[in-house]
C-alpha cells in the first residue's frame, strides 16, 4: 500500500491531506485548530452529584464537562479514589481551581469533555504525569521489539510518571527516546510553572500546530512521500526530525507554489465526501446517515449483478463495502457508535470474511476503533473514539433558508469550492479579466479571508480576479463573467 502525505498551503490556509493508492483517506485543516490536547487551568462551576459530574470553567462560551470517572488518583484533583471513581462531592467543589484537558471537541449543544489525567504526546513517547505505567503501542507486533522498548522506558521514565511508547519509535535507539522523554519532562515542568502563576481560567498549554502535528503523528516508514508546496514548511518540516531519521527527510519533496491539492483532485474527493451515498467499485454502493446518537451505514447492491449466483453477488458486494466503510469513517471522521447494515448472508465462512477485511482496514486507522460484534439482526457494531468534529461538522452548517432541517455547504467548503472553479475558469480564458458574482455571504469570505489567495492567484495566471456581490444569488450559486479592459472601460 502506497501511503503519501501533502502539505498544502496557501495565503489563508494550511490544510494536509493523507492518500493510500491515490485515495484520499483524511484531510486536516490548519484553520480548524480545535481544542483537543489543549490544558486548561479551569474553575468549577457546578457540581451535580445527580449525575457525577461537574461543570467546569474554561474561559469557552460554554462551561466543558468533567465526569467523576475522569477524576483519576493521582491527581492533585483526585482525592482518594482509588478503588474507582468516588463521590463527585468529595472530589471538587465549587469555585475550587483545577488543572484538566480537552479529550473531546464541544459538539453541537454539548460543552468539550474533560479528564484531570493529563497526557503530553511527543514524537516517540506519550508522557504520563500522573500514572505511574509503562506501555508500548499495540500496533508494534514483534514481541522482541516490544519488550526491548518497555525496558528502555523503564529506565529512562521518570519516577512516580508514566510513558507509552509509540509506534513510530519502532526501532529507535534508547539515546533517541530518552532525548523525547526530557523533551516532555521540560514541558511539563513549564505547565506546573504557569499553573502556580495563572488565574482561572487560562491556558496553560496548546496543542502543537498543523505542521508539528502532522510530523509528530502521520509522518512514518509508512509514508513513501511527503509532498510540500512551501519552502518555509518545508525547511520547518526537515528541522522537525531527528538526525537519525535521514530516512524519513529523505522522502520530503519540494514543489514550491504548486497546488498539490489540485493535482491530485483532493478538492473533489472531499466534495464526494459529503455525500450520502458513496458508490463501490463493483456497482454496489453504501448510504451513510449520520444522527446525533449513532451513525447508521446501509449497503446495497445498486448496479452490480454478478455473473455466477446471488451469494457470491452479496459477499463480493460485502467485501467492498468492507474496505470503502473504513475509509470512509476514516475520511469523514465519524466518532461514536456506528451500525453497519450488511446484505444479509447466507454462509457463516462469508460472514467471518466480510468481519476480517473491516478489522484488516480499520488497523490503518489511527483513532482507537473496535469491532464489537454482530447483533441478533446481523447488524455489525462499531465504536470509534470521538474527539474531533466530523468532516460534515467542519464543512457543513445549518441552512438558514429551511430552519435548520437541511444543510449547505460551510464557509470552508464553499470557499474550497469557488477557488477551484475560480482557477479552473480561468485556465480556459483568454480575457484579462474574470468577474465573479456570489451571495454576499461569500463575497466576504472570498473578499476578506481569501485576499491573499486572490493576489496570489492573479500573480500566477496574470489576470485579474473581480468579486462582486450578488443579493439574489444563493449562497451555493456562483457565475462567472469574462471582460476585456475595453469592456470594463465601458462600464466605467
């Protein structure tokens, strides 16, 4: 499997994209920092022993929530819990400081999640304050390799602290964590420090930037090429790696100003991301439905006939569902309970393969996934952890036009949009000039946030771009008009 990483990035925006084979499989926007990671010094609001839980004050418009069972021994905050999770009464009160971070994004209604148990990633290790463990990523399988790893971080821990080692430290040396592992200590010591020093609520860490965290979490032996269009995040990029990992910076590619996304029709694949019904190789396809409870995937055979018997039309229909489903949760980053409906079969060897290609899949998955089973109706249960918000929460907003009971495209997507057609136009035109009428809702967006874009894109085509803003136009809607400079001379 041929695993590349693009680093796009433009006046306005830095975005990555992650393709297996070509195929887009996540997508990650610099503009959407998001709040998980994040450490806050914050202050109890409310305690609601109804619920063992507390609402917590963060410095965010909505108070984040902090359940008992995340109030973890050890802390400063945790009390004497440690056959479990006590009596939130007895853990915090009211107006009390507490130091916690961000496992989960504010969703919708809901305030971001927090836990007292504090995890600091680095590149090859996971600091742990306040859990005094070992452990080693599941996903490195040599058992030797394993334990040569978990004695190296016994040693090199530091007392009453915990470490994981992850998967990218896969044979590295002992000198290369421990310089990791300091790294992480120093940090933490610099948290303790503002902690002391600050007033509820603050921020006393942030997680690192789109760059730093596409290196320090994508970027592996797995990666054949990591393609930058910025000579500063390339430099960056390099100076980000270890002298011993030549390997990797030998596989960083330079292509100063070009727009990778284009090339490799990222902005299209994220468009069919969108979708509701997403068509399989075969000429099957799935529908996926997302609701605020659960995730709801139905596959259906469409198109496709087979050529030998209905069985074997259902389980090659299956199979590719299979593969597609776990790129698609992937792509979309869909969190929470998910149900797959599968096309009912009629063999017991069938249905363990079709669960075996889903587990063989979603192994290249980066956020925790697991199959849970199958139900007494054949459905297939899935739990995906859910920190960040989904593609569609990032890309789509609530339309204004039907009181919210549909969707259009958000500010992010509509931009990606109108700077693709935009570009495209304009590689076909002959005239100087390119007029582009939008919903003024959109003429902000391009004229305000995309100036730079602007500037940059007439530079490169040497034509020049006129938003103007159209009150009849709906906000999805954009036309485009050629004009010479005699015609514009006119029309003054």
């Amino acid at each position: 499997m041929e695993k590349e990483i693009l680093i796009q990035a433009d006046e306005d925006d830095t975005r990555v994209a992650v393709l297996e084979e070509g195929r887009l499989v996540e997508i990650y926007f610099g503009k959407y920092r998001g709040l998980v990671g994040n450490i806050f010094k914050g202050k109890v609001a409310n305690v609601l022993p109804g619920i063992q839980a507390a609402f917590i004050d963060i410095g965010l418009e909505k108070n984040a929530f902090l359940y008992a069972g995340d109030v973890v021994s050890g802390t400063e905050n945790a009390g004497k819990n440690k056959n479990g999770p006590g009596n939130i009464e007895h853990l915090l009160k009211p107006g009390q400081e507490i130091m916690v971070q961000v496992t989960k994004e504010p969703l919708d209604k809901k305030g971001a999640r927090l836990t007292t148990q504090i995890s600091i990633p680095g590149r090859f290790a996971v600091l742990m304050p306040y859990l005094d463990y070992v452990g080693v990523s599941r996903k490195i399988k040599d058992e030797e390799e394993r334990d040569r790893l978990r004695a190296a971080a016994t040693e090199l821990k530091p007392d009453g602290m915990g470490i994981i080692v992850r998967t990218v430290a896969e044979g590295i040396s002992p000198e290369e964590l421990n310089e990791d592992i300091r790294y992480l200590t120093g940090l933490w010591e610099e948290i303790l420090e503002r902690n002391e020093r600050e007033r509820a609520p603050a921020v006393l860490y942030r997680e690192r930037d789109l760059v730093e965290r596409t290196v320090r979490d994508l970027f592996n032996d797995k990666v054949v090429r990591l393609q930058i269009n910025d000579r500063k995040i390339y430099d960056r990029v390099c100076g980000l790696l270890g002298d011993n990992e030549f390997q990797l910076k030998n596989r960083i590619f330079l292509f100063e100003d070009e727009d990778l996304f284009e090339k490799y029709n990222i902005p299209h694949q994220v468009m069919r991301a969108l979708r509701h019904k997403v068509w399989l190789k075969c000429g099957g396809f799935i529908i996926i439905e997302h609701m605020e409870a659960l995730t709801a995937i139905d596959v259906n055979t469409g198109k496709y006939i087979g050529s030998r018997d209905l069985e074997e039309t259902i389980f090659k229909t299956n199979l590719d569902a299979a593969v597609e489903i776990a790129r698609q949760l992937r792509l979309r980053n869909i969190g929470g309970i998910i149900i797959i409906d599968f096309i009912d079969m009629a063999k017991e060897e069938h249905r363990q393969r079709v669960l075996e290609v889903l587990e063989r899949e979603l192994e290249k998955d980066k956020t925790h996934t697991k199959i849970m089973g199958l139900t007494r109706l054949g459905l297939v249960e899935i739990t995906r952890k859910k920190e960040y918000r989904p593609l569609e929460g990032v890309l789509l907003q609530k339309c204004p036009h039907c009181d919210g009971k549909g969707k259009i495209l958000s500010r992010e997507a509509l931009s990606l949009s109108a700077k693709k057609e935009i570009i495209n136009r304009l590689k076909r035109q002959e005239a100087p000039i390119l007029v582009v009428k939008v919903n003024p809702y959109i003429a902000a967006v391009l004229g305000n946030e995309g100036k730079g874009w602007i500037k940059e894109t007439e530079k490169k085509t040497g034509k020049k771009i006129i938003i103007k803003a159209e009150k009849n136009l709906h906000e999805e809607d954009i036309i485009m008009e050629e004009l010479w400079e005699t015609e514009r001379g006119k029309g003054n």
